[in-house]
C-alpha cells in the first residue's frame, strides 16, 4: 500500500480524540451501572444524563425524549418495529406504512419483516435524481395509513429529501412520520422542530464517536412497543444495561458537531467540490449522479463508464485509496445499488459507480493525490478495455 487516503466517511467516521477521552474516562474510572442506586451506579448515570442532554442540544428536542439503542438499525427497528407493534393494538386492526425505495437496508429490512407480520407496505418511487415527490406520498396515503419513514439524506448519493414538505402532508392528516437522519447528523443542522417529524434516528460512528451506541428520538405522545425486553431502562423502550462508555463519547462527538456544524459543512462541500471538479476535468466518459438536487456536502457518487465499480474500487485499495461502491454481492454475482436503480439509471452506469465521501479530516493534499491516483487507474484500465 502506497498511500492511505480514506474516503469513505459514510459508511463510518474515525473517533475523534474527545470522543475517545470521554470514553476512556468510563472504561478506567467511571464503570458504574447506571440503574443502580449506589454511588457508583449514579455516577455513571449522570453521565448517561448528561450525553441525553448533549443530543437533545443537537437536535433541538427535549432530553426525555432521546432512546439509547445499540446502533442506527436498531434505531430504526425500534421506530417502525415498536411503533407497528403498538398501533396494531390501539388500533384492532390492520395498518398502512409507507416508506422509499432509496432507504438504507436497515428501514427496507425492517419494513420486509413487518410485512410478514401483516403490515400493508408501500414503497414510493424516486425521480431521476433519487428524490421522493410529496405528491406521489399524497397518492398513497390510504385511511389504514399510520406511519410514514422516509430518510433525511441517502447515504449514496448524498441527496436530500423535501422532509419538511411531506410533515406538513403527513401532520395534516394525523400521520405520524419517521426520519433516518443516520448520514445528516453532524453535516446538516438538525432540529426536530423545523423538520416537523415525530421520529428520528441517529447514529455515533457516523459523528466521529466509537461504533455500539445509537440513539432514536421519539416525540412525546408516540408511543412505541420495545422490541427488546428485560429490565426497564430508557424509559422501558430499550431494555439492557447502557453501553455507557460509547454513549458518553456519542454524546461529546455531537456536542462537537454541534459547535462545529457550519465550519465542517463548508469544509467538507470544499473538498467535495475540489474532488469533483479534478475529476470532471480529467477523465471522460464520467457521470455525477444526483447531483441536480440538494446533497450533503460531503457525498459524490460518480459513475465510471466502461469500467466495473468492483474492479476499480480493488485497483483503488491497492494503491491505497479507500472509497466505496453501492453494490453488494449476492451468490457471488454483483448487484447493482438498489437506489440507482430506483433512480431508473441504465446498468452501465449503475453498475460503473463509485460513491466518494469525505469527512473532517480530509486534506486537499489527500484530494488531489487520490486524483492523480485515480486519474491514473482509470487510464489503465479503459486502455485494457
């Protein structure tokens, strides 16, 4: 390996070292239970306390109303899994829940389960650029219709979703709606407020904080059935003793982004833009796909004609460079992304994509030899055609 240039900050975040010093001080010291009612245990608690209260900060919500999970899936589990579960009995009968076709596997997973439990389930289309249109929600919205989860920004193609548009859709009609804002935290500002959603799902090792610690906020009057069950803790919708080392290092990550979100917006739209541009100007046959709408300042997902995503991206470890493609593979064949292919791109350039995303330690000196690297890669390998 020649270099180590990391550029793929979306599928997960390096710890930064308060995040890291906050932990540390609960692994060495502050290792109490915080359900117990000695001091140690209420040590630990008022740090537990204290994280809750950095998140609700961040998202401009109220400390009681944030649920500490495992992860963001399980975030998300808890909010469409407990939320069914528990309108299924207040309602006797069966319900509606809508959802997109561009959703991270953690909301279509969730909603594939629910629908062999008897959960009616709609998965709106997107446009070309991967967004959903609130008229084509308005056109699915039946009497049995309860819930709604649409994603604040996709973790692909970075776009952005009108969340605050289909809200005001949704509240006028007594829905209650869900948001996996998983990639947003800490790259846009996030208020529950503005948004208008009653749920939203966060998660640490995306915000510079360790990998096991998750956090869905729920507003209050939503009531939620636990998907886990044992003790009462988290207001009894999360039961199992707190992962309090990784939440407290959640909550100083966010505190962080909370102070920093304007500063590390601009430089990661910077650096993007840096990336994009060298590229756009040095190798042909390139397509930027979604780039006609609001993204997050930090995701550039790029379709390389000619070329299999797989096979640049291994070209691309060798020589140091870490990115990611949108396919998965599947009984050893390649799958292209399901959300280009939601966006109805050919398979040439679902199959040809890369997605870069850089983060707050990118360097332009990083960007511009990952694009020497690049430019020279795909030189060799469209020569090899």
């Amino acid at each position: 390996m020649k270099t180590a240039i990391y550029l793929d900050y979306n599928a997960t975040t390096p710890c930064c070292p308060e995040a890291a010093l906050a932990m540390q001080s609960c692994l060495s010291g502050n290792f109490g239970n915080p359900s117990s009612a000695h001091s140690h245990g209420q040590l630990a608690r008022r740090a537990l306390d204290k994280a809750r209260q950095q998140l609700a900060e961040l998202l401009g919500a109220l400390p009681e109303e944030i649920v500490f999970t495992a992860s963001g899936t399980e975030a998300d589990n808890l909010a469409l899994a407990g939320f069914a579960a528990k309108a299924s009995q207040q309602f006797s009968r069966k319900i509606h829940l809508i959802t997109s076709s561009v959703e991270h596997n953690a909301i279509l997973s969730a909603c594939k389960a629910l629908e062999g439990r008897g959960v009616e389930i709609t998965r709106l289309p997107v446009d070309a650029q991967g967004r959903v249109d609130p008229s084509s929600l308005l056109s699915a919205i039946k009497p049995e219709t309860a819930l709604v989860s649409i994603m604040l920004a996709n973790n692909e193609t970075g776009a952005i979703q009108p969340i605050s548009e289909i809200a005001k859709i949704l509240k006028e009609r007594g829905i209650t709606f869900h948001t996996d804002a998983v990639q947003a935290l800490g790259r846009l500002p996030l208020s529950v407020a503005e948004l208008g959603v009653d749920m939203l799902s966060i998660s640490a090792h995306k915000v510079y904080a360790p990998k096991g610690a998750g956090a869905v906020w729920v507003r209050r009057g939503v009531r939620l059935e636990p998907i886990v069950y044992g003790g009462g803790q988290e207001r009894g919708l999360r039961a199992g003793t707190e992962n309090v080392p990784g939440i407290v290092a959640f909550g100083e990550a966010s505190a962080l982004a909370f102070r920093r979100i304007k500063e590390t917006a601009a430089h990661e739209a910077e650096m993007r833009k840096r990336l994009e541009n060298g590229i756009i100007e040095r190798i042909p046959e390139i397509r930027v796909n979604g780039d006609s709408v609001p993204r997050l300042p930090n995701t550039l997902n790029l379709s390389f004609l000619g070329i299999e995503a797989d096979a640049l991206l291994a070209r691309l470890d060798m020589a140091g460079v870490s990115v990611s493609t949108g396919s998965a593979c599947s009984s050893g064949a390649a799958s292209a992304s399901h959300v280009l292919k939601a966006m109805g791109l050919p398979a040439e350039r679902a199959y040809s994509a890369l997605r870069f995303s850089v983060g707050r330690y990118s360097t332009a000196e990083e960007i511009d030899a990952a694009l020497s690297i690049l430019v020279r890669i795909v030189g060799e390998m469209r020569a090899g055609r």
